[in-house]
C-alpha cells in the first residue's frame, strides 16, 4: 500500500511568504500545543511506552513537525531520546493520515483536530 500524504493546510503558500519561525521555536510550540491538548509533558511521550495515548502523542508530535518544517525525517528522529529512525517517523505521520482518512470513525480525530487548534492557536500568538 503506497501512503500518500496530505502534509499541511497552507501548502499552497510557498514557504518563503509564511510568518518566519525559526525550526526550534516551531518545535517548542508542538510541544506545548500537545501539552495543551493531550495533557502530555514532552518528556512523558518520549519514553519508548507502547501505550496508545504516548503512541498518539508521538505521532502527532512527528506529523506536525514534518508539516510545519523542513527538517529530514532523520533529524526528527533525533529529537527524541531514543534517536528513532525514519521509517519509524513515517510510520508516526501515516497513523495520522489514517486518522484523517476515516475522520469520523475513529475516536482519535477529534483528540487529532484539537492538537491542530491548539498549535494553530499558540502559533498565531508567537
């Protein structure tokens, strides 16, 4: 099955013309953003835990970075403790495609759409 990816909002923008922000700040207010959605400290999801609500919160966590920056999957990686490999960040960022995709039947979609308020939210105001 070939993943294909609906990877932002404002694609249509080119990127030079969108607010500048550098890559460290976007990185701080994805953290906060799921901090205020999910009720998650960065530091709780980035434990290798297999429980869904970690799972989520990585996954969103990925799948907004890679959205909003233009760092390689392999740098992503690297934000986390555990130095995940790409495959794993592709893997993240599909679990949200998938929730996207069946949008009102899965439960997570509505957990997904707050994670994008909040962030969208926190970035107007930086």
């Amino acid at each position: 099955m070939v993943a294909c990816f609906k990877f932002s909002w404002n694609d249509h923008i080119p990127r030079k013309s969108r607010k500048n922000v550098s890559d460290l700040q976007i990185i701080e207010i994805v953290k906060l953003a799921i901090k205020l959605a999910l009720d998650l400290d960065f530091e709780q999801y980035d434990i290798k835990f297999r429980e869904r609500e970690l799972v989520f919160a990585r996954s969103c966590f990925c799948t907004l970075i890679k959205r909003e920056t233009n760092m390689s999957l392999k740098n992503i990686g690297k934000i986390f403790k555990h130095n995940y490999d790409h495959s794993t960040i592709i893997h993240n960022m599909t679990n949200i495609h998938d929730i996207e995709f069946l949008k009102g039947k899965d439960a997570r979609i509505i957990q997904w759409q707050n994670v994008n308020k909040q962030y969208n939210k926190i970035k107007k105001w930086k």
